[in-house]
C-alpha cells in the first residue's frame, strides 16, 4: 500500500461531557464515520469518511458533535491552494476524472447581489399586499400577436397550450434515480399544493406519481430513458433537454449500481444496467432537426402539451436562444453555470458556462430586438437562492424560475456535495431503503410549500414596493434595477443603469 | 379508410389516421410528411409512397408497412408495434427504442438502433437486409439488432465505429468476413444455440420480402455483445 497523501478535511469534535454514547451518531452514518468502542466505552471517528453533511450534530440529541475544517495545513501557497494540491494527489492515486455534485462552488462573481431594486418614494405610492390584492400568477408558452374575439368579448383565436402557475417558480429537473422517491414525492405533492409544477428530469415517472401530472413537466432527453406515450401525456408540459448548466457539453450517467427493481421500472432499463444519456442528442444536430423532436412530441400528445426546450448558458447562448424560438418550442428554459448536479466532471461543473444573470438579459434582449420575445417565455436557473433573486431575474426577462438546490435545502440537503456516491444521510441523493425513509414526504412537501409561498409573499412585498401589483408589469422592467461595483461592459450586458443614475 | 396524402400538410394526414374508427388504414401517394403512426393506438397502416421523417416515433400498438423507402428517425423511441419497410432506411432508424420490431428490406444509414433499451418483456428487434452506414449500435443498452448485408458480394455490411459505448443487447451481423468492432465489443462467431436465437426473427424477413432462409444462412454469422455492462464504473474519482 502506497503513501496517503490525504488528510481528512474534517474534524469531529465531541463533547465527552455531553456525549451520552446513545450511539445516534453512529446508526445514522451511511458513511460509516461513528464506532462506539466497547473496550475503552467511548465513541471514536474515523474523520476520513466524513463528509459534512451535518446528519450527526443534528441528530445528536445532547449537541455533543460539532464538524469543523481541519486546521492541518499543507505549506500556504497563493497559486498552489490546498485544494489544488489535493486533487492532483487524488488522480495521480486513481487515474480518475474528477466528480463532483451539486453547483459550482468557486468564488465567482455573483450578479444577483450587485443588482438593487428599486422602491417608490411619494410620487407612485407603494402597494401594500397585505390589503390590496397582488397577482403572481403566470402563464409560460407562446403569445399570439392579437387576439380576435366575438361581440360578447369572448376570445375566439386559438390560444396555444399553456403552463398555468400560481407563482413564477418551479422546481427544476431532477431525476428519479439521482434523488430518492420520497424527494421526488415530496416535490410533486409540493407543486401540487402550490400550484406549480415540478420536474422528472431524466428518469421516467413512477407509476404513484400519475396523480400528480397536472403539476408535472415531462422530461425527454438523449437517453429517452422512461419515455413513451403515456408518460409524455402525462404531464402539463414536456421538456427536451439539451444541456444542464452544471455540465454543459456533457451528458448523464446513472451507474449501475443505482439502478435498483424500481429506478430500473421508472427508466425502463434493465437492473444493475448503467444509464447513460450521451452529451448530444445523436439525431440533434440543427435548430431544424430539433424542430423535428418538438413536433414528433407535439404530434405525439395531440399538440395540447407545451414544450420546453432547456439548454445551459454558454456563451454563446443568445443566438442559441433565437434558434430555439422559432424551432417552434413553447418555452426556453436557460440554467446558469451555479446550477446544481446528482455528478458532474469537476473541471466542467467549475469552467464551463457562464452566469445565469448575464445569460438572461442577453436573451431577452435579443429575442426583444428580433420581435420574437412574445413566441416564447423563458425560465432561467442555475442558482436562484431567495425571492429577490427571483424579483431581480423577471425584471432582467425571465417569465419564471426553476429553483433545485434550494428546494433540495428545503428538504434537509446540507450542501456536502457528495450526491454521486449514493449515501445521502437525508434520504435525497439516495437509492439505499434505510435512507430513503428518512425523509417523510409529507413533510418534505409541507416545508417545500412553506418555502414557496414565503417567497411568494416576500415577491408580492417587494412588487407591492415598486408600485407594481402585476407580475407581468415587473417582467423586463430593468428600470427597476440597478447595478452596484459593476463596470461599463457588465451594466451594458445586464442592460441596468448604476446605483445613482 | 384510404387517404389519398397528395398535396396534404402532414397534420391534417396524421389528424385524419387518428380521427377515424377504421382499424386499417391505407395512405397512396404519401411524400415526406412526418410523424405517421406517432399517438395512434391499435391501427394497421399501410403506406403507399415515401413517409417523412420520425415515422412511427413513440409507436405503441400500431403496425405500419411501407412500400418504397422511409427517411430518417424511423421508430424513435418506439414502445411496440412493426414496422416493416419494402425500401430503404435513413439515419437513426430505431433511436432509444424500447420495444417492438422494424424490419427493412433495402439498407439503412448511420446510427441505426443507438439507445436501444430492452426492459422485462420488452425486447426491441431490427433488422436491415441490406448494409447499413457507421455508429450501428451505438450505445446499445438492450435488444437485438441483425444485418444480414444480403446485397454484398465481399466485405462487412456494417459501417465504421460498430457498437460504440454499446452496455447490453445482442448484435448479429452475416458477414464473409469477422466485423471489426470497438475494444467495448466481443466479436465472436454465431453457434448453432446463437443463430436458433433468432431464427424466428430470420424467419418474419424471409415471409415479409420474399427472400429464401437458405440464401441468409449461405454466410456466417457473428455475435456481438458488449465487453462489459458497466463500462464506465472506474472512469471517476469522487471529489
């Protein structure tokens, strides 16, 4: 056996004066952390399994555990970070690619928190939600340009298939297969309280789940994994997807060995098979023969279905987005480089793509400026983490938002980043039985429903401030936006003035 | 019911397949228009002409026959149902099909059957009498997927690239010579329990395009399967 070059990044610090060795610890680490050593009568940890995730100081019923950085130090190099060093050991020992899960972690610039919004002062006077009545109801899918209707008033043009939402967040693609039944139940059951709608991502729709289709978005993607007629009439909308902005570029791969009886039944693969979704779509190739799969998918549900065609940002994703509007699709769903992953090369997840906010605005300008806005909506995610993240993205553009990480926090996700290993301590990122049942579904929706409508309340607030008591008037209202510490070139992009101006 | 397709928008062709009650459906003169078959249960259609792309996408429970040729997307995530074409194919005939068969008389072009799944007693099937273009197979996950090459004197009727990423399923191709595959493949030669695997299969071809089982079997057959099932189990290291 050779050197290892690792130490542990975590220590466990327990408090033997709190620790009453009732052993929560132990039984509720799928990583094996915890021992109780019967000799010496005390609870020992092997950190090097550790992956912070918090399972155990929350569960511990005396607050005798606490996680904290290991303060081992390799010699402080600016250029030659610890974390650099360490991954070079680690691939220098397996030969592998890197993986990772969940978003980008580096210290990139966050838009969102250099954009204010704006409040009206004594002119415009304020609107208080409490009192006056606030729409944050939106419809996603294509506008005519006029409307014709009869001598009662009644509209008598065809209106093409729309997704009718409560509130303009959605949760995002996640499969079943990369999250545990009982997340995606605690979704669906969620969206359908809310009004909303969540998404299969990937993975096929389990059978239990048909009751909640008015509030599902069907995936379709390279693999076409748990794709067939019924599953595509299922939903209230079907999405393509052509990118993930976790990992442009780059495909899905579900290992074997998470395809247990009832993955293998939702994704219609056999058992212990791996799934793989290639990076392309192999009969994908222009904005054309995607105009091709969004009608097959059309036809396929008697044109009553809109479709969503979700891509990552990249940089060049303007003209994309042009493409993608007169491919016929009813909906463009962007997800910026923050967006999060079950697994994901590392060097793609924290190099490619780029920020959502930057994304956005270019789109809805240039589809503004090509007099197509109105042919599609958009929905953008990649990291939206509060209400004002969603108030600052309708007023860049945005129709409405996909939101995963923090529905995923919602759920009792704390952030360790070690969803592609299969032993989520939350009963998310899991396929393992004794996990899954950790997280109750009913509880799991009730406190997703919490986190929405306190976000909704908070949008109808911030509206209420502006004057605004129509969600449809803040959207592409940039007036109500202003950049602080931005440059010329990123004010100009994001299409904001500065504070002051 | 019989659909004269001259001139007609493929909406209102496949609007009037789904439309009536007739369980046989005859369509003369059909040119290009796409999806036929696609969200129609429980029909025998049969078409005269050269249907557009995606025929059959997402079939489940439809039988179509085609006399001339078909485009490309034949079968896209077909579910079950036949479809059997006196012609030529296009590209991707059969992509991320999960069940039932599509049988072609003439040849077939590049990516045939990539994404083939097969699930409990779904077990998709194609075959292509003639050759077909490079990437067959790719990604094969599941199912069974014959060339038989019959219009070739020599060499292999499989393009380059054969079987790339494929995980699982079978791929017979007859062939004078071994075909040359990827390292993720095993080329072997068929035994007397392999070509018994899909005699019946043989067998349905012969009866569809007139061709006789003593010509197809004047030529040996190989067994292609995947090297591994898990193929990229070791490609990571967790960070």
């Amino acid at each position: 056996m050779g050197i290892n070059y690792l130490y542990p990044q975590y220590e466990i610090h327990r408090d033997p004066m709190r620790c009453i060795k009732c052993r929560v610890c132990e039984r509720q680490c799928a990583n094996e952390v915890h021992h109780y050593d019967e000799e010496l009568d005390v609870m020992i940890a092997d950190e090097a399994s550790c992956v912070d995730c918090q399972r155990c100081v929350s569960m511990c019923p005396t607050r005798a555990l606490k996680i904290v950085k290991t303060d081992n130090t390799f010699k402080e190099n600016a250029n030659w970070k610890q974390d650099t060093i360490e991954e070079v050991y680690r691939q220098a020992s397996t030969g592998g690619v890197l993986l990772s899960s969940m978003g980008n972690p580096k210290d990139y610039p966050v838009y969102w928190d250099k954009i204010l919004i704006n409040a009206s002062q004594v002119t415009n006077p304020s609107i208080d939600p409490l009192r006056e009545p606030m729409e944050t109801k939106v419809f996603l899918g294509k506008k005519p340009s006029s409307l014709k209707m009869d001598k009662k008033g009644k509209i008598v043009s065809e209106i093409p298939p729309q997704i009718e939402l409560e509130l303009p967040i959605m949760f995002s693609a996640m499969s079943y297969g990369s999250i545990s039944e009982n997340a995606h139940k605690s979704l669906a059951r969620a969206a359908t309280a809310l009004g909303t709608c969540y998404n299969t991502g990937e993975g096929g729709l389990n059978k239990e789940l048909y009751q909640y289709g008015p509030n599902t978005i069907v995936q379709v993607a390279s693999g076409r994994f748990g794709v067939h007629e019924d599953y595509l009439k299922a939903g209230a909308a079907i999405e393509i997807k052509m990118g993930q902005g976790a990992k442009p570029g780059i495909g899905g791969h579900l290992p074997g060995r998470k395809i247990g009886a009832k993955v293998s039944e939702t994704r219609m693969i056999p058992e212990g098979c791996d799934a793989i979704s290639p990076a392309p779509h192999h009969d994908i190739y222009s904005i054309e023969d995607l105009r091709q799969l969004i009608f097959s998918l059309k036809e396929a549900t008697n044109y009553e279905k809109p479709v969503i065609v979700k891509i990552a940002a990249v940089h060049n994703v303007a003209a994309i987005a042009s493409g993608i509007a007169r491919s016929g699709a009813d909906v463009i769903a962007i997800d910026g480089y923050r967006g999060g992953t079950g697994a994901a090369p590392t060097r793609i997840r924290d190099n490619v793509g780029i920020p959502i906010e930057l994304a956005l605005a270019a789109v809805d300008q240039r589809l503004r400026d090509e007099k197509i806005r109105n042919d599609i909506s958009i929905v953008v995610g990649g990291s939206i983490r509060s209400s004002a993240d969603v108030v600052k993205a309708i007023a860049l553009g945005a129709d409405a938002c996909y939101i995963g990480t923090s529905a995923l926090l919602a759920l009792g996700c704390h952030l360790c980043r070690s969803c592609q290993s299969g032993k989520c301590n939350w009963g998310i990122a899991t396929q393992r039985e004794d996990l899954v049942k950790r997280l109750n579904p009913e509880i799991g929706s009730e406190r997703l429903a919490n986190l929405l409508t306190a976000w909704n309340h908070e949008i109808k607030e911030m509206m209420g401030g502006m004057g605004i008591n129509s969600i449809e008037a803040l959207k592409g209202n940039r007036l109500m936006l202003r950049g602080i510490g931005l440059t010329e070139k990123e004010l100009e992009i994001l299409g904001i003035k500065h504070a002051g101006e | 019911m019989r659909i004269n397709a001259t001139g007609k928008y493929y909406t209102d062709l496949n609007h009037e397949v789904k439309k009536t009650q007739d369980r046989e459906v005859v369509i003369d003169h059909c040119l290009g228009q796409r999806y036929i078959g696609t969200g129609v249960t429980g029909k025998n259609i049969i078409i005269h002409g050269t249907p557009g792309n995606a025929l059959g996408a997402y079939l489940k429970g439809t039988d179509l026959t085609v006399f001339g040729n078909v485009q490309d997307a034949v079968g896209d995530t077909m579910d079950s149902g036949k479809i059997i074409v006196h012609g030529s194919g296009g590209d991707t005939v059969g992509y991320g099909m999960r069940g039932g068969a599509i049988y072609i008389k003439g040849h077939a072009g590049y990516r045939v059957g990539i994404h083939m799944k097969a699930y409990q007693d779904h077990q998709p099937v194609i075959v292509v009498g003639g050759s077909t273009g490079s990437f067959l197979g790719e990604y094969q996950a599941g199912g069974t997927i014959i060339v038989l090459g019959l219009d070739r004197k020599k060499g292999m009727p499989t393009g380059s690239y054969l079987g790339t990423g494929m995980h699982g399923g079978e791929m017979y191709i007859r062939s004078c010579e071994m075909p040359r595959a990827t390292d993720q493949v095993t080329v072997t030669p068929c035994t007397k329990e392999d070509l018994e695997k899909i005699t019946d299969k043989l067998e349905y071809f012969c009866t569809n395009f007139d061709v006789s089982m003593e010509e197809i079997l004047s030529r040996p057959f190989w067994k292609l399967v995947p090297s591994a099932y898990n193929p990229y189990n070791s490609l990571y290291t967790a960070y």
